[in-house]
C-alpha cells in the first residue's frame, strides 16, 4: 500500500482523481487532499507520503514552485495538470510522470507503476545498508560494486563521483579509472547517504571530498577533483547549500 496525497486547487480534479485510485489503483492510498502550496507543504511534513499528485497552476504558488522550496524531497512526483508547458521543466525536477487531464486509467495506472518501481528501490536499498551497518557497523570503509564480470570493492575515497546511465552506473575513480557498475544510481544511494556523498542532480551523485569548487548560477556547477564540471539541479541546490555549509 502506497501513501499518497493529491494537490489540485479544483474540488472536482481531485475527486475525480481519488475515483480512479479507488476503482483501477487499489495500491494507492490517498491520506490527504490540498487545494494549494501551502496545504500540501503542511500536509507532507505531517503525513510524509511516499507519492504525490501535483497540479501546476494553482493559487499563490505552482506545483513547481512548491518543489523548490522541499529541500529534501523523499517521495516520488507524478504531475496531474490542463497544461502541457511545464513537461520539460517537470522532468528536470525529478517527476516520474507528467499527466494531462483528463486522465485515463491505462496511463496512471502506468505513472503508479513507475512510481512503485522507484519507491520499491529505494525501500530495499534501505533495508540493504540498515544490514550491513547491523552486521559490520559504521563507518565502511569501501562499497561493493557489481560489473558485467563479477564485482569489485572499491574504496569510498576513490569515488569521485556516480553517474546514471539507463541500467548501468557509471562511476569515476581517483588515477582516471573509470568502472561500469550493473547497478542503477539510486541503489547507491541509500548506501553513500551516511558518509561523504551528495545527489546533486537525478543522474549524479558526488563525493564531496573531491569538490574543488562551486559557481553559483540556477543550481550552480561544482567542479571536482579531476576537472569534470556537474549541474546541481534547482530542486537540490538548497539541500546541497546547507550540506556544504554555504
């Protein structure tokens, strides 16, 4: 079962939403309804759902907006809107989907299914470390990482950074080593999150060790150790602000 909650300023776009969760989505359980930006922050702090149906434009502020303003978002986004102009700017955000009302049964039945496939993958990764750290305790020292061979331990001093590339995982290591990891970026996540690490964007998560400097801009560009220059996406700039102490 899955904890949801709708966003959407218009009484009948959310009922009519619940109606299909109801009927086709049994999974999803809708905790809470807000009519603005300001509800709905209130309601995921209170209720911290695992997903969320957003409209767009809405009073005050956009669905979008309200995004930038969660520093840490730990729920998966599936926008519900009559407009089809914020698409690009959605995705950039980390949304799993980006629905136009009205909205048919087959495609949010396939938004919740993507949605699940991501929240699934960050429970199991989760309950992975939460073992790991109850067998061995803290702090590792290195991360197992699976290739098309076999695998290879890897030091977390080594990491300069992860990034994502369809199924595989594409991580840069100190001395220009290079390894192709058969493992999504988001089943690192969960295990670098204690330590020295950052997801600074969708596709790329960073070893703050080797951050070598930061140029502000929309999200800012941090530039690591080995040269390589890495967007901060606008949803995690606040986030890796505070981490960073800035």
């Amino acid at each position: 079962m899955l904890t949801a909650i709708i966003v959407d300023d218009e009484l009948k776009g959310r009922q009519f939403l619940r109606q299909l969760l109801e009927k086709f989505i049994p999974q999803v359980k809708v905790a809470g309804e807000a009519a603005n930006a300001t509800e709905a922050k209130e309601l995921i702090h209170a209720i911290h759902p695992e997903l969320v149906f957003l409209d767009i434009e809405m009073p005050g502020k956009t669905g979008i907006e309200l995004l930038k303003e969660i520093a840490d978002i730990k729920f998966e986004v599936i926008f519900v809107t009559a407009f089809n102009t914020y698409a690009v700017e959605a995705f950039k955000l980390g949304a799993v989907d980006y629905l136009l009302k009205p909205v048919s049964p087959p495609e949010l039945t396939r938004a919740v299914e993507r949605a699940e496939k991501y929240i699934g993958l960050r429970v199991q990764q989760k309950q992975k470390f939460d073992t790991l750290a109850e067998q061995y305790g803290k702090p590792f020292s290195k991360i197992t990482v699976p290739n098309l061979s076999g695998f290879e331990f890897v030091d977390f001093s080594e990491i300069i950074f992860m990034q994502s590339e369809g199924n595989y995982t594409h991580i840069r290591l100190a001395g220009g080593k290079k390894i192709m990891a058969t493992r999504l970026l988001g089943e690192f996540e969960e295990m670098l999150m204690p330590y020295n690490f950052f997801r600074v964007h969708k596709s790329f998560i960073i070893n703050l060790v080797h951050m070598k400097k930061y140029t502000k801009g929309d999200g800012g560009v941090v530039m690591m150790s080995d040269g390589s220059e890495i967007d901060v996406a606008r949803r995690s700039k606040d986030a890796f602000l505070k981490r960073i102490q800035l």
